[in-house]
C-alpha cells in the first residue's frame, strides 16, 4: 500500500506481555499514585492483563492467578486496607460537600464491601453531629447558596439550588432549610 507523500503509516500499539514483576511494578506505581481498595486495584491490573493477554496470545487465568496472590501479599502486609481507604475516604467526600448517599456509592462503586461502607458512615456519623447536614453546608458554600448567597434571587432561582441540592444527594428538608436560611447560624440552630 502507498501513502501519499508526508503521511507516515501508524503503528498500533501492543501491550507487553505481562510477568508476575511487571505486574508487581503497576500495582506498587498505582499504589504510589492513588488511594484504593483491593476490588478497583483488582480491576485497574485485570484491565491492563487482559490487554495483554489479547495482543499476545496468553492465559488470562494465570494473569487472574498472579492479581488474587499480589492482592493477597498486599493485604497482609498492610499495603490495602479496604476499612483505612473507606474511612478516609468517606471523611474526604464528606469535606467536599458530598451527601452520606453519595459517599456511599462512590466506595461501593470503588469495590469496598458494604459493611466497611456502613462502618466509615458510621464513624463520620459518630464524629459529626448531623453529617448531611454539614456536607451540605460545605456545599452550600461552595455554590454559594442560601446564607453564602451574595446576590437576591428570585422563586425561580431558590428552585434551581433546590434541585442542585436534591442532585447531590440531600433530602429535602435539609435542602429547603439550607435555600430559606439567612444565616449560618439560623441552620446550625435548627431554626
């Protein structure tokens, strides 16, 4: 086949076959990298196995073999701790701003069983006195709704951080009480 002049013909990229080190290597630089629960490092190193078992040819169960013992090594020597990760993460989302349920769909999205989801919610339950209220307060502020609000709005406009309050998780109630605040303290009273 020709190509026109000036073009150069692509090469498609293959992964490399993977061995138990190189494997090893991903892990320990996903690790280094980011935070994680032993299911999504499961899934980051079954991703990048697969694609090697494609482009050369190989068994995936031995891939599968090599993941569960790296795992495995990881847990035992402390390296992954699904409960460490779902505390510390949830107390993460919850600075951000993030609902009690959205907080629980990301962990459990992220491969971390539900009882160390329920654990780390009930930790930051224990460590704050209304958690959802308070993320959405570190909403609210970001946003700047209700009491951080520097401009009036109208219906229209309570209506619309009603619905963005109601999109990232909050009930109702603590939502309208947010829009209709005044001021901080008028939420943190209960009025």
């Amino acid at each position: 086949m020709t190509f026109p002049s000036g073009t150069k013909k692509k090469k498609i990229k293959t992964a490399r076959k993977m061995t138990p080190g190189r494997l090893e290597n991903i892990a320990l630089h996903h690790l280094d990298r980011y935070a994680t629960s032993a299911e999504n490092l499961r899934q980051v190193l079954s991703r990048r196995a697969w694609k090697s078992a494609r482009d050369n040819d190989t068994d995936l169960d031995q891939y599968k073999t090599w993941i569960d013992d790296l795992i495995a090594r990881y847990q035992v020597s402390g390296l992954l701790d699904d409960a460490t990760y779902a505390r510390a993460q949830s107390e993460t989302l919850h600075r951000r701003g993030k609902s009690i349920r959205a907080i629980a769909a990301v962990l459990l999205k992220k491969g971390v069983p539900g009882y160390l989801v329920d654990e780390a919610l009930a930790s930051l339950a224990n460590d704050t006195e209304d958690p959802d209220l308070m993320a959405a307060l570190g909403y609210a502020r970001r946003r700047r709704f209700g009491p951080y609000r520097t401009r009036d709005i109208d219906d229209k406009g309570r209506h619309k951080e009603l619905a963005a309050l109601a999109r990232a998780g909050f009930s109702y109630a603590i939502a309208n009480r947010i829009i209709n605040a005044e001021t901080v303290e008028e939420i943190e009273q209960g009025g």
